[in-house]
C-alpha cells in the first residue's frame, strides 16, 4: 500500500488535527472535502469485489462504467464510456461503441479492450458480486467467447436469454460493471490474478478522483484525476476518516473541523438543524434493514420460530426513537421506488402471537441463539432493542460484537444463527433484490451463486423458479404484479426479518454545496463539491 507524500501528509496533518482553541473557528483546508464516516465495512477497493456500502460509494466517485442515469430520473439512462449502444433482433446481443479520447487516470487511453477486460476480469474471478454479470449466462468457461471485442472501440455482450434492456443496463451500472486500466493492472498481475491482488489496496480507475491510500478503520484519500474526462473536481483531494461514534462526528463537524457528517444519529439532528453553520440534508436510499436467520440452526430453521420472529421486533418504536429520521418501517424486500415494491406491513410486536408459534414449533420456553452486529451505535442500538423483545417470548438472543469486516466474512461464510443487516441494491431493476432475497439456484456449500438467500441456507426451488420468470417478462405491468406476489410470498415464509428503509442523512457545514446523495451509494457523488 502506499503512503502518502509528504506535501498531502502535511494537508492531512492539517486536516486531522485536534479541536482549535476556544473562541477560534477551526477550518478544513479550502481545497479538501472532508467527511467522517464509518468505514469499517471497506474489504476491498477491487471493482470485481467491492459490495459494501463505504466502497461502493469511493469507487462511484472514483471509477466510471459504460452506463449511467441519472440520480433525479433512474429511467434516463446514458452513456459513459460507451458513446452509444445498440440491440440485436433476438434481444440477446448489446453492440458497444466506445466514446473516443478519454483516458485512464495513468494516462492510457480508454478503449474496447479495456471494457472486455474488466468485464471478462469479474466473471473470471467470480468474487461476490460476479452474479450481476453471471446471471446473463455468462461463466468463466464461455465468457471469451460471448462477449468478444469487434474493433479497437467497439465489442458486442452475447447472453443466453432476451432479458429485458434496461436490467442489463442497469446492471452494467454496478460497481462490478466499472471500467478498470488493462495495461496497468496486469503490470501487476501475480500468478493468473487479473491483478486481483494489488487491486484490493490500489487503483487502476478514470473518475473524478483517483484513489491514493487506503488505512483500514482509519482513513481513505482520494486525489483529483488529472486526466478525468469530464469538469475537474474543485477540490484536489476528498479525505474519509474512520469515526464511527456519532456524538464525535457531531463535535467535529461543530469545531469546523470537518465539512461532512456521515453518520448523524436520531439524537443529533435536531441539535444540528438548529445550527445556523450546518445544513441536515436527507435522502431516501434503496436500502433495506433485515434480519438473516440462518436455516442451518435446529431453531431458526422452524417455520413458526421464523414466523414468530417477525412478531418479536418493535418496528415502530425502532423506527421513532433509535433511527428517528433514518428510516421508515418496510417489510417487503423490494424497496419502494422500485417497480412492483410492496408497501404492507403486516407484522408488529405481538408477544403472545410469537409465544403461540413458539409452542406450535415445539419450544414453547423459547431458545438461546446469537446474532452478529456491527458495532456501530445505530446497529448496535436497534439489535438491543430487538434482543429485549425477543426475550419476551423465551428468545435468549446472545449479541456478537465486531466491525463490518469481521461480520461481513463470517456472514458470507453462513457461519452465523442471525446476522443483522443493511443491503442496498446494485441496480435499480426490481431483480436486484429478488435476485438476492428470494432466489437460490444452488444451497449446496460450495455454490457459485451466493446471494443471501444461500448465506442463511434457504433453499426454495420453487420461488427462485417465480423470480426467474419475473426477470423475463417484458410486459411492465404484469411484471410488477409478479413481483408483488412474490414478496407477499416472501414475506410469510422467509428466514428475512424485513424491517426498515433508509433515509440517509448528513450534516454539512453551510458553505458546503455540490454533494448529491443518490438512490444508492455507489450514487453518492461529491465530484461538484464546493466550499
């Protein structure tokens, strides 16, 4: 990894420094945006492997696709890297043209190549998020031969299935979908890696802004891109650091030492508002707050524990106290604003409804189970909230602290009994979630697709089958009904737990202006900061 040079040292020295002396207004440097944030979930800053929320939103702003949209108007989708784009008659073939003259932050030029390269590069690897591409029925074995380049700027994406346009669009929007630097990373390719291994820590990108270092639970910098093809940054640097305690960020960004709070908890909002110098700004996101009950337990693997479950969590409470202001009840996995989101909400906290599930399942004095938690204050607020009213019923909920990096391996692992999670869609097609909550082609251990239907072990033939055929269906409205009837399916007889949907919120100081917080945070985008 490397370091930084002594002249950002010295910025970030600058930048990081204790509180001013009192009656002194302390200032962040005018040509640097800096934000605290939680960034323990950061495992990777490889686009073939980034899926989690913090690096998600760096490589948004960071690395660029073929496709984008824009963040007002999902449906309007566009261009980057790709000048333009054209479907065979079959409906199974993407023809791409690639936009001339743009380049790599190295400074190579952008071309088809590159494109196929690091579509071909995730595939390959096949590391979390490769089911976004592998879904189209590509596979490490084929994909040489069905996407294929046919000319120094253009290529064409061959699928097995007319799948509908604008899913594969949108899936290209993903970060897996990012243009990576061929000649750069396969300089550093080690033993057939594709570069795998330097691009964990490094970059090889063409956004706005490049990426300098990576501290883990410490602190990212990224630079301004020279070589951006679009207007340049106003600030030369945008700097992460890992503060994961609200009440701090709130005192930071007061001191004026920091521009942007990420992490604002329900009880530093109002005090914030009410700040002449800071601006509390919100948007709803697509993401969904759950819980994952793992059907490898004796217990959880019961359909009345799971049922009875789902009457054990004090939604509303949850939602006007802990997250007040972050989050409204939800419990379908389809957020709303996507097509066929399903807005009912049939459970609340009903003690003696769980009880009478319990005791259908056989264990009528409940059970001891433990539950995986990030130890950020919000999580860590709303699984102690919920481990109380599970022990209503009889349910001894033993709470697992650890970063989002211990949680996050071990969840992926399904070495877990219930993991307590925040998911945000890849893209912004309805099959995004489906494809994640209600479909499982394969519950064996060693599966290649492991979305989280498989990391709790739920294997559903006939429901992956229904998700299947939603994806194909090229009727809009029939489409969207398919889908509702799938999540009310989903709803009764999941091992999800579906509580809640985000409404990001941060707080900035007032001379701040240009940070646009998207659908999703690979969305995010502070390319037009000013200060």
């Amino acid at each position: 990894m490397r370091h930084f040079p002594n002249f950002l040292a010295a910025a970030a020295v600058a930048a990081l420094t204790a509180f001013a002396p009192p009656m002194v207004q302390a200032e962040t440097p005018p040509d640097t945006l800096i934000q605290a944030w939680a960034i323990d979930d950061i495992i990777s800053l490889d686009p073939a492997e980034v899926f989690e929320f913090t690096a998600s939103e760096i490589l948004g702003n960071s690395y660029q696709g073929l496709v984008g949209y824009d963040v007002n108007n999902v449906e309007d989708i566009f261009g980057v890297l790709a000048e333009s784009w054209t479907i065979s008659d079959d409906g199974k073939t993407f023809s791409f043209t690639m936009r001339p003259g743009l380049k790599f932050a190295s400074g190579n030029p952008i071309t088809a190549s590159d494109a196929l390269f690091s579509l071909k590069r995730a595939i390959k690897l096949d590391k979390s998020p490769a089911f976004i591409l592998t879904q189209f029925g590509f596979s490490g074995d084929n994909v040489d031969a069905m996407i294929r380049q046919t000319g120094d700027m253009s290529f064409e994406f061959e699928m097995d299935k007319a799948y509908a346009p604008t899913l594969v669009l949108y899936c290209l929007t993903a970060t897996v979908g990012f243009i990576v630097d061929e000649k750069l990373a396969m300089e550093h390719e080690a033993n057939g890696d594709f570069g795998y291994d330097w691009l964990k820590t490094n970059y090889a990108g063409s956004g706005a802004f490049t990426i300098r270092e990576w501290r883990a639970n410490e602190v990212v910098v990224l630079e301004r891109n020279p070589n951006y093809g679009g207007p340049a940054p106003a600030m030369a640097r945008a700097i992460y650091r890992h503060i994961p305690e609200t009440a701090t960020q709130r005192l930071l960004l007061e001191q004026g030492d920091i521009d942007i709070a990420r992490n604002v908890g329900a009880e530093e909002i109002d005090a914030l508002a009410a700040n002449p110098d800071i601006v509390v700004e919100s948007g709803v996101k697509g993401s969904i707050y759950y819980l994952g009950l793992n059907q490898k337990s004796e217990f959880l693997s019961k359909p009345e524990v799971r049922q009875a479950m789902k009457y054990l969590v004090d939604y509303a409470t949850i939602a006007d106290t802990i997250m007040k202001g972050k989050v409204k009840v939800h419990q379908a996995f389809l957020p709303m604003g996507f097509l066929g989101a399903l807005g009912d909400t049939p459970f609340s906290l009903n003690v003696e409804k769980a009880k009478e599930l319990l005791a259908a399942a056989g264990v009528p004095d409940g059970f001891t189970i433990t539950m995986d938690t990030r130890n950020t204050n919000e999580i860590t607020g709303i699984a102690q909230a919920i481990q109380q009213t599970m022990a209503l019923a009889g349910i001894n909920m033993e709470l697992i602290p650890g970063d989002g990096q211990q949680t996050l391996t071990k969840y992926r692992a399904r070495n877990h009994d219930i993991y307590i999670g925040r998911w945000g869609p890849d893209y912004q097609d309805p099959h995004t979630n489906a494809d994640t909550f209600a479909r499982n082609p394969n519950n064996a251990d060693d599966a290649k697709s492991k979305p989280l239907a498989w990391r709790n072990a739920w294997d559903i033939p006939d429901m992956t089958a229904k998700a299947d055929a939603a994806v194909l269906e090229a009727d809009a409205g029939k489409r969207a009904q398919m889908y509702k009837d799938l999540q009310a399916e989903h709803q009764q007889t999941s091992p999800f737990v579906i509580m809640f949907q985000e409404i990001e919120v941060l707080a900035r100081r007032k001379n701040v202006n240009g940070f646009v917080v998207g659908p999703s945070f690979n969305d995010n985008s502070f390319k037009a900061v000013t200060k």
